[in-house]
C-alpha cells in the first residue's frame, strides 16, 4: 500500500498538490458559476466541490508514496462532485495525474485498477455528462445525439488513457534504469571477484616460490655452516634478498587490495634471468633452451603469463625434484609452447591437483591457451600452449 520515498520527494508532492488545490479549486468554484437553485443550495454545492478537490488533490499528493490511496481518494472526490451535480471543472485535472501515478508507481494490481479506472471513469463520465449534465437534450436529432455520446466517449477515453499510458511509459524507463543498475552491479562484483583471485593468484606465486628459495638456501646454509662459513653467509644474504623481494611485492598487492588501484608493474620475459638466478641460488640447476626465439615483443598478458607459470612450475622443481631440471621455450609465429620436465625425488609426493597447478591452468586459461601436468615415468612434466599474436618471423635459440 505504502512504497518507500525520499522525506524530499514527498514534501515536493504535498507543496505540487496543495499548488493545484489553490489555483485550480477557485478556477473550477468560478467556471461552475451561478446554478439553478437558492444561494443556500449554491453554498453547499460549493463546500461539496472544495471537498471532493480536496480528496482529489489529496491524491496527487500520495500519489507517489500509495498510489492504491491515490486513486480510491480520486474515486471518491469525483462521485462527490458528481452527486453535488458538477459536471467537468479545473480541478479534475488532478484525476489525470493519480492515472498516472497508478501506471508509473502502482504495484501490478494498482496499475491494472488504474487502467480499470481509465475505461469505467470514461464510461461514468459519459453517461453523467450526456444525461445529468443535458448534453442529450441540446441535440435535435437521435444521430445527433449518437454521434455527440460516441464523440464524448471517445474524448474520454482519450484523456483518461493518456493519463495511464504515459506513466506506463515512465514505469518501464524506471524499470530499464533499475535493470541497467542492476547490470552494471553485478560487472562491477564479478570484476571485484575476478580482482580477488587474480591477486589471491599473484599472492600464492609469489610467496611458494620465495618460501622454497628460502627453505633450500637455509636448509643449505646448516649443512655448510660447520665447514664452510663463508658459504652460509652468501645463503644467508641469498635468504634476505629473497625475502626483501617477496615482502616488496606482497606490499604491492596488499596495496591494490585495500586502495583498488590499477595493476602495479608485472615481470615480463626480461625478469626470467632473475627467477632463473633465484632457483640455481636454491641449488636447482635448470637446463633452459628458447628453440625458436621470440618473435619481436610478445603480449604483456603473454609475457607475465609465461612468467607466472615458469616460477610455479620451477617452485615445484625445487620442492619435489631432485635437483635436474629442464626447461623449454619455443617461441612459434602464432603460440608459445613452455615444457618443464623435473626427475621425481625420492621422498617426494607431487600433486597434480594442488593450488600452484591449479593456479598454473588459470593463468594459461585466461589468455586462451591450455595447461597440462602429470607423472610420466620418472619425471614430472608440465607442458603449457599459450596463443600470441605477432608477426611470422622465427629465430633460433641456443641451450642456456
């Protein structure tokens, strides 16, 4: 019965209604003019008129706020004026304007009893005009009298349903803006989702591969520290290096996190020779052959995507592997295949559903390409086809 609405709306209703009661009740006092009957029967038709534009405006002040109100105050002003013998005045404007609060308002049941209202307030009109108000009586002729009840029918219906067809069409404006609204939402929580685990991604990239730097030179530095000294401390200054990298770049994705802001600086194909030098500091000593080189400048999604996938699957070399690692680029003209083959330790246990493959796939996944990892034999193989989109040229690389 009662919808939500702004104290500021409300007020701007109630100040428009009491507007058109004051200028439009006079109007209509006026245009009813002298009528047939003594002054005392005048003055309460009067007092009946100012009350039915009271009930009448009253709903186009809660027209708004309950348009199921609105229209019963509408109904009951207008057979007030009609059995106070008033035929149309000024103020049955606002009759127009509760129609088209019921249309553009209403809840499903209140528009359908507003475009009830529309045909039967056109009909009740017609009769009351054509017979109350002797309409019928200054017509000579009964074709005369036909086509004057069809003529005044029809301008009924015109006004009254133009009335209810208009706020129909602001109902379903309101409705596009509410599904656009709606739309725009629920992009902006799947991009937030897509954010999330795009940084949820980074954060677990990041950290397992600087952990098993960390544990593989620590694990080093407390067998060498008894022999050789100087060995533990380049393990310990390898370990705060490491660490200082990680905590920088954690702190960068906290940052987006928190502050929403734009992507910080990703690692392309120049910051592979860093992640290269971390993992043989870690005692892994990989094999790298690029047998095609790359040609020209590959896509940034590319290039961290390469990146990204290279770190997890070296992370895991140096977790579960035993120290041999061989690892292949071949930059073809439209895809870039990454191959990295690990022989198995002997107490090692590896996974081909963990969160880093799982992460491996994504990152493959969201620029169109494909991953897959798995045992075979001794060794464990991770094999990626990323696409790229660059000039057919080709080169030819040398094992590193």
């Amino acid at each position: 019965m009662i919808r939500p609405l702004s104290r500021t709306a409300l007020v701007l209703d109630i100040v428009g209604a009491a507007l058109l009661f004051l200028v439009f009740t006079p109007m209509s006092i006026v245009f009813y003019g002298h009528g047939a009957g003594g002054a005392e029967t005048q003055a309460v038709a009067v007092a009946a008129l100012v009350v039915a534009s009271i009930l009448m405006t009253g709903g186009v002040a809660i027209g708004r706020l309950a348009p199921g109100l609105a229209l019963a105050a509408a109904w009951a002003g207008a057979v007030l004026q009609m059995l106070a013998g008033f035929g149309p005045v000024p103020v049955d404007f606002a009759i127009l304007l509760v129609l088209y609060a019921t249309s553009a308002w209403g809840s499903r049941a209140v528009l359908w009893w507003g475009f009830g209202s529309t045909i039967v307030g056109a009909l009740v009109a017609t009769v009351y005009i054509y017979f109350v108000n002797g309409l019928a009586s200054t017509a000579s002729t009964g074709w005369e009298q036909l086509s004057a009840g069809v003529l005044l029918l029809f301008v009924s219906v015109l006004a009254l349903g133009f009335a209810w067809v208009s706020g129909l069409l602001w109902r379903v404006v309101l409705r596009a803006r509410r599904t656009k609204a709606a739309q725009l939402q629920a992009e902006a929580l799947a991009a937030e989702e897509q954010e999330r685990v795009r940084i949820a991604r980074d954060m677990h990239d990041i950290v397992a591969h600087s952990l098993a730097v960390v544990i593989a030179q620590a694990d080093g530095a407390r067998y060498a520290a008894a022999a050789k000294p100087e060995m533990a401390t380049e393990a310990l200054g390898t370990i705060a290096q490491t660490a200082r990298s990680a905590l920088s770049d954690v702190r960068l994705l906290l940052t987006q996190l928190r502050h929403r802001q734009g992507d910080g600086p990703q690692p392309t194909l120049a910051d592979l020779e860093t992640l290269f030098a971390q993992v043989r500091q870690a005692g892994v000593e990989p094999r790298i052959t690029v047998d095609p080189m790359p040609p020209g400048e590959p896509p940034g999604a590319i290039q961290l995507a390469v990146y990204r996938i290279l770190q997890e699957a070296l992370t895991n070399a140096i977790r579960h592997g035993d120290g041999s690692v061989d690892v292949r680029l071949s930059w073809l003209p439209d895809r870039v295949e990454i191959e990295v083959a690990n022989r198995i330790g002997a107490t090692a246990q590896p996974s081909s559903s963990g969160h880093g493959l799982i992460g491996m796939r994504e990152r493959a996944q969201l620029v169109g390409g494909s991953l897959h990892a798995g045992q075979q034999g001794e060794a464990f193989l991770v094999r990626a086809s990323l696409p790229i989109s660059t000039s057919p040229s080709s080169g030819t690389g040398t094992p590193v």
